[in-house]
C-alpha cells in the first residue's frame, strides 16, 4: 500500500486593498522554507498548528493560540513544521504604506505578538478580503490592523474621539449618502475630510453606533428594496446600487431582510388570488 502524500492546501490572491500586495492561506503538513527574503512585511497568523521559524539567524516558536508573527522586508528567515499535523496559516503580505521599513528593528527583535485583539482584528480583515466587493469594509479593517502594529512598533497611542467627533461623522455620512452608487474609499474620505482614517470610523461609530462601512451597505440594501418593489430585476439593482455584482447584493439583502432579492420582489399569492377574483 502507497505511502499517504503529505496534504497542501494554498489559495493566493492580490485583493483590490491599497497596501495589501497578496493574500496567503495554506495548510502544510510537511514543508520547510529555505532561507529567503520578502519585499513586503509578511503578517502571519496561524489557525492550527505551530511553526519554527528564524529571522536574522535567530530562531523562534509560534502556535495558534493568540499569535501574530509579523517579519519584516529584507530580513531573510526560513520556516518548517513542528508536528505531523502541519500547520494552517493565512497571510497579508503588506507594502511599506502600511508600515515603513524604518520599523524594521522592531520587528527583527520581536516577531512574535501575543495580541488576542490584533490576531482578532486580521482574522476579521481576511474574512472581508474573501468577500468580493468588500473593499470599504477590508479598508477600514486594514487600517485598524496597521494602528496596532504601529501600537506595538512604534508605542504610538490612537487618538481617541474628542469634541469634533459629531462634526466629522456628519462629514462623513454626507459624503457617503452623495456616494451611495460610486461609493468611495476610506483614504479619499479621510484626505476629503483631513482626519486619520481609524480616527474618522471611531467618530462615526462614536456618533451613530455602527462603522460607516455598515451603514453604507445599509443605505444601499435600502434603496435595493425599493427598487425590487418598483420591479426592477436584482442584477440591475445590484450595479445601481452600488454593489459589486448580484451575488454581493444577495449575500448582504439575506442578511439584512432574511430573504434573497428575487424573493423580495415576487407578489404576495393572496394579493395575486384578490386581483384576480375582484
């Protein structure tokens, strides 16, 4: 009888996200990287499994539980399975927008993270960047991941919502409530609007209790109702609203109606029977 192969699982992708070059996930049973270098950061966290690992000659453990590794460009580490059961991962490779190489010392000296919120945080930004059409959403995700890694880089604090906070969110939700269609990046808004982006979605969230992400597709599962009861066919509401294609406005108006489109816009039978017999 044949040996059983060793089990690979990978899928990669390049998101349309501003400083994320590539998305990883993989599950390795036996694999060992040679010494190698990035240009990007490599922002790691694993879902099962542990991983030995050296950076700059020095080595390091990591497991599931509430880790992050984050190796820094240009610093050359390899990597290698600890059990027979491999290891699942999922990485952002991310650009120096995100992080300058300045923080690379850091980083060298500490590439292990034992951040229960950070590691909830990425996980939360790679089920966004899964869901295609979801790029306002992986944007503000992304820029809560990149504050806190400049929390642990650079012991820089986040500057908390102060008097101006109703006068930004209204900003906002102007701007958003003129985009509904078009919709607009969380950087434009934040240059629009000349606020850090994590600081603009504190104040919205702050002002009306949900991130303006939320409150976007909100608006739009609206507009889609009205839409679907004027009858109008949900692939033609979904670009009119403003999503990225039927299957995006399908998965959002479940969630938000607790049907699809195309059952929301069907008459009722008995509306049917009553016309009819009258």
């Amino acid at each position: 009888m044949a040996a059983d192969r060793p089990r690979t699982s990978v899928s990669a992708w390049k998101p349309p996200v501003p400083g994320i070059t590539e998305v990883f996930h993989a599950h390795f049973t036996e694999h060992a990287y040679p010494a190698h270098t990035h240009d990007t950061w490599d922002l790691m966290i694993l879902d099962d499994g542990s991983v030995d690992f050296a950076l700059d000659r020095r080595r390091h453990g990591a497991s599931s539980a509430a880790s992050v590794l984050l190796l820094p460009p240009g610093v050359p580490h390899d990597g290698r399975t600890v059990t027979a059961a491999g290891f699942r991962k999922r990485v952002l490779y991310l650009d120096d927008s995100v992080l300058p190489q300045r923080l690379s010392g850091r980083a060298v000296d500490t590439p292990v993270f034992r951040d229960e919120l950070l590691r909830r945080r990425i996980g939360q930004l790679h089920t966004a960047l899964g869901q295609a059409g979801d790029g306002f959403e992986a944007e503000s995700r992304l820029s809560f991941v990149r504050e806190r890694l400049h929390l642990h880089l650079a012991a820089t604090r986040p500057r908390r919502p102060g008097r101006e906070a109703n006068r930004l969110a209204a900003e906002l939700r102007d701007l958003l409530d003129a985009r509904i269609h078009l919709g607009v990046t969380l950087h434009e808004a934040a240059a629009l609007l000349h606020a850090r982006p994590t600081h603009l979605i504190r104040c919205f969230k702050q002002t009306y209790g949900l991130p303006p992400h939320a409150y976007l597709t909100g608006k739009r599962i609206d507009r889609a109702r009205r839409l679907l009861l004027a009858g109008h066919r949900p692939a033609e509401v979904a670009t009119t609203v403003g999503f990225h294609d039927q299957a995006h406005l399908n998965r959002h108006f479940t969630r938000h109606v607790g049907t699809t489109p195309g059952r929301y816009g069907r008459p009722r039978a008995s509306s049917a029977c009553a016309s009819t017999t009258s």
